[in-house]
C-alpha cells in the first residue's frame, strides 16, 4: 500500500486510510494496519481487501504511533512505509479532582479571610 496518512484524529481514536499497491501479486483479500503506540507492543487490524481505511479505536491519548500496512492475496506482501501520528491530549471537562479540591480550599481561605477582616 501507498499514501498512508493518518487523520481525523482525537485523544482516543484516528482514521487511518491508504491506497492499494501499484503492483499487487493478485488480487487483495485483504489488508493489515500494524499501530504500536511508542515503546509497547504491535497491535494488529485486519481489514477487508476492498476497503482501504479504517478507525482506530481505544487509542491512549497524547500518545505517538507508528502506523503501516500491508496487503495480502496469496501472502502478505511488505509493510508500507512507516508513518507516525500522535493521538490528542486528553483534556476531559478540564476540571481535575485536584483542581476541584484546590479552588474549594481557596474560597474556604477566601471566606475566612473575610470573616476575620470582619471581627478583627
């Protein structure tokens, strides 16, 4: 396969999609997306030869991966050239339980602080 790009992508997903090989031994049956996130294991996703994108899914976020397919008719062909894409971070309602537990802290400073200019 050629023209591998990765886009679409989210702090746990991305769209991977790709073009058939110039010269296939045959006819595809199907293709294989290898996506191993930095320094873990090689994940695996088959996919059927008339179809030449998929979605990668429970990625972890701000995370980069290394991404390539390759192509099977009789046998597996090569591996594409290598692309690497790295997943968003995660930034959730941005309200972490310590930040929570922070600001409560502060308005409880804040409130006291008030009381005290109040009676002394």
């Amino acid at each position: 396969p050629v023209a591998v790009i990765a886009d679409n992508i989210t702090a746990t997903s991305m769209t991977v999609s790709w073009q058939p090989p110039h010269n296939a031994n045959g006819i595809i049956s199907s293709y294989q997306v290898s996506y191993t996130p930095h320094g873990e294991s090689e994940c695996i996703q088959d996919i059927a030869g008339v179809i030449t994108s998929t979605e990668l899914t429970s990625l972890k976020p701000h995370t980069e991966y290394t991404i390539r397919v390759r192509a099977k008719t009789e046998e597996f062909g090569e591996y594409s050239i290598s692309i690497t894409a790295t997943t968003h971070m995660d930034v959730g309602d941005g309200w972490t339980t310590r930040t929570k537990v922070e600001l409560i802290l502060f308005v409880l400073a804040c409130i006291c602080a008030f009381i005290f200019r109040i009676y002394f």
